[in-house]
C-alpha cells in the first residue's frame, strides 16, 4: 500500500510537470558573453536539425539542479546547475543536441495529449471506485481506483521513456550531421548514471520502472557503437568555445553559487583569467567592491579589448556608486559589441545615473536601440520610461512602462499604461499603434482569466 500511495504521488507530480509552465518558478539569467557563447557552440547543430539558429533560442535558468528541456516553441532552458557540472563545452553540445530532438519531434504537444489522456484514465477510475464504494464494495472501490492509476503512470511513464530514446537517436544525428564529437553527449550520460546510483536507482529496482528517462547505462550502451563510428567522433573540440566555456562556467559559478564556495574552488592563487572572473562576482556579491574591482581591473590588463572584461568593470563601478568611472569602460563595450542590447542597457543605465542632462540624448539612442534589438528586457523598457520622463515625454514613458508591465504578466498595468499613452501619442503613429495592439492583448488576457 506503501508503494501505491507513492506511485499516486508521483503521477500527481508528472501531471503537474505537464500542465504547468516550467519557467514560471525560475528566474532566467541573461549575460551578453554566456547568450553568445551558447548561440555559438549550438549554431551548427541547429542547422543540422534543419531549423534555423535565428529561431532557436538556448536560455539559462538560476536552477541548481542537473536538468534541462523544452516547454513549446524553439527554446531550450539549461539550468545552471547542469552548466555548473559539465566538464567542457562539449558536454553541453550533446545535451543541446538532445534537446533539439524533442523540438523537432514535436514531443512537447505530445506529450500533453498523452497527459490529458492519462488523467482521463485516473479520473476514470476514481469515478468507478467511488460507485464500488458507495454500492458498499469498499475493497474493490479501492482496488479499481489504485489499478487505474497505476495504468495511467505505467502508460505514462513508458511512453516517455520511448520518446527520450527517440530524441537520443536525433541528438546522435544532429551532432554528426554538425560535425560535433558525441564524446561529451556520452561523458554526460556517465555523469548522470552517476548520480543514478548515489540514489539508489539501478536496473531491476523498484525506482527504475518509474523513471520517466531510460536509465543512463541503457542509453549509453545504445548510442556508444553510433557515436564512436561516426566520422566526427576523434574531431577535437573547438579549443576557442572550449576556453569561452571556462570563462562563462565560472562566472556563472561566481554569480549564483555562495561567494565562500566561489572563493574557495578559485583561490588567490589561481591567476586563470575564469579564477579572476568568479572571484570578481563573488567579492561584489558579497559586499568587497575594492577587491572586486581589483579582479575586474585585472582581467582588463590582461585582455584591454575585451568587451566582456570592460562590461564587467562598469559594472561593479556603477554598482559602488562610482557612476561617472563607470561611464568609460562601458560605452566602450557597448560599441565594441555593437550595441548588443544587454550591454547597452547597462551603458544607458548608468549614463541616466549621473542625473546629468547633458547624457540625455546619448541614452535615449543607446535604450532605444537596445529595445529596437531586444524587446523582452523588463529592465530596458524601466530605464527607457524613466529617461522619457525626465525628458517630460510623459506618453512615451507611459508606453516604456506598459511594455515592461506586460513581459513581467502585470496585464492591468500594462493595459492602463498603454490607454494613458495613446491619450497623448498622436493618433495612427507607430508609437500609438504599439499601445493600441498591448491594449488588445491585455484586454483578451484579463477576459481569458476571468474565464478560468
């Protein structure tokens, strides 16, 4: 009984996993040099899935956990922590190949029909159960209501299993066809069987018939003989997105793990360009903007170049409130990367930051070309509303603040900002348009609400 009341749970949990949107509970991190990295080290087994890199996007998401998938659409959401326990770029080429199986097998709407029909199965039996019950046939009611719930998991739960070996198959061919090595694709798989047997779960055991994936051991002994006769297999990885990799892990590293860990893993002593990168994250998390812009300071000696390495130092510049030092290094690698959005909107932040109206004019062309290049950046769209307010603009930053509400879901302020802006945009101009199409769409999804 012990057993069934578990099994009722987990598919209580598939379910969940199923229906609801996976990225709602987990803040996506955005980084200029990570975003380009990882649009770089996918580009050629996008195109060997025939879809088109412009399309495809590869998100990261603040998650410690070793996970990654698709929810709908052409997007791939990598936690940090698979990120963080990957041993080379490589390792992530093969996940992202993977990936991209299960969008161009369409699995997700798959996968939400085999769902629906799961829980019909369930609800089913819970319905014919509680007439047994209530006929006074207790022992049965339960029996029917437990046996229609184990057939929907088992159904489930096997028709995952199929669709993760499937997508495993398109991941072999799609790293061929880009002429990537499936050695990290296996490597990985190592890692994960790993962790299969910290906790227990090995082929036979009562855990391994509710896997959702096939066990590790068994996709490994499937794909080896394909991966190692492929003509890509002894092709060395790039050495260049190889180091990247270093460079953005630890970063990352110094972002979202605990600084002492960070400081503990990078020592002093380790003068890696990676080890100034996590330590310059970890000291300006915890409050050391002195030895923070000492690493920062460091990397720029070393590469005075590099637009990521100036980035950097703006930041914690701006961020120490030592706003017009920050201004140098960061219209530097804003024009170095030519004006890449998340770049931009840190320049256009820091120049509104001076409260000096003479930054005005050169804000407003950075924000606006920020936004022009990247709509779904709430922080662009506050920056860009408050420097339209300071120009008494009031419209447009009622516009900037509609745009921010609706990425962020706060559909009544979204709607209400943009019927304030189109009270004083000139009518039919590309700006009142724009407010009259938000209007419309937080219009259909206040009447959707209601309607649920």
């Amino acid at each position: 009984m012990l057993a069934m009341k578990r099994l009722v749970s987990m598919f209580a949990l598939l379910l969940l996993v199923c229906v609801a949107n996976p990225v709602v509970a987990q803040s996506i991190l955005r980084d200029a040099e990570s975003e380009a990295l990882l649009a770089d080290m996918s580009r050629d087994i996008i195109r060997a899935a025939n879809l088109s890199p412009a399309n495809v996007r590869i998100v990261v998401l603040n998650d410690p956990s070793i996970n990654a998938f698709v929810a709908g659409g052409q997007t791939v959401y990598i936690h940090s922590g698979l990120i963080d326990a990957a041993s080379n770029a490589n390792e992530v080429q093969g996940v992202i190949a993977h990936e991209l199986g299960h969008i161009t097998g369409g699995h997700v709407p798959l996968g939400d029909r085999m769902a629906r029909g799961a829980t019909g199965i369930t609800l089913l039996s819970l319905l014919l159960g509680a007439a047994a019950i209530a006929a006074g046939s207790a022992d049965a009611g339960i029996g029917l209501m437990q046996l229609g719930q184990r057939a929907a998991l088992g159904n489930y739960l096997a028709f995952s299993r199929a669709q993760e070996a499937t997508t495993d198959a398109a991941g072999v061919k799609f790293l061929s066809g880009a002429g990537v090595t499936g050695k990290g694709m296996l490597n990985f798989f190592k890692k994960l069987q790993q962790q299969e047997y910290r906790y227990g779960i090995r082929r036979g055991s009562e855990t391994s018939y509710v896997m959702s994936h096939p066990l590790s051991g068994e996709r490994i002994s499937t794909l080896t003989a394909d991966l190692q006769a492929d003509a890509a297999w002894n092709t060395p990885p790039d050495p260049a997105i190889e180091a990247r990799f270093l460079r953005v892990q630890a970063k990352l590293r110094g972002y979202v793990a605990d600084p002492k860990d960070t400081l503990r893993k990078y020592p002093e002593t380790d003068m890696t360009v990676p080890a100034h990168y996590a330590r310059a994250y970890a000291y300006h998390l915890s409050g050391y903007p002195q030895q923070a812009a000492a690493e920062a300071q460091a990397l720029v000696k070393a590469e005075p170049d590099n637009p990521y390495f100036l980035e950097l130092e703006g930041q914690i510049l701006l961020e120490s409130g030592k706003v017009s030092q920050a201004i140098p290094p960061l219209r530097a690698a804003t024009t170095r990367t030519n004006y890449q959005p998340l770049i931009a909107t840190t320049f256009g932040h820091a120049l509104l930051a001076t409260e000096d109206r003479a930054h005005l004019a050169e804000a407003e062309t950075v924000l606006r070309q920020s936004v022009a290049r990247d709509r779904e950046n709430p922080f662009a769209w506050y920056q860009l509303g408050m420097l339209y307010e300071r120009k008494g603009d009031s419209a447009r930053a009622a516009l900037a603040t509609a745009e921010r509400a609706s990425l962020t879901g706060d559909v009544g302020r979204a709607m209400a900002s943009a019927q304030a802006a189109m009270a004083g945009l000139p009518q039919g101009s590309s700006d009142w348009i724009r407010a009259q199409d938000i209007v419309m769409a937080s219009q259909g999804m206040m009447a959707d609400r209601k309607k649920k």
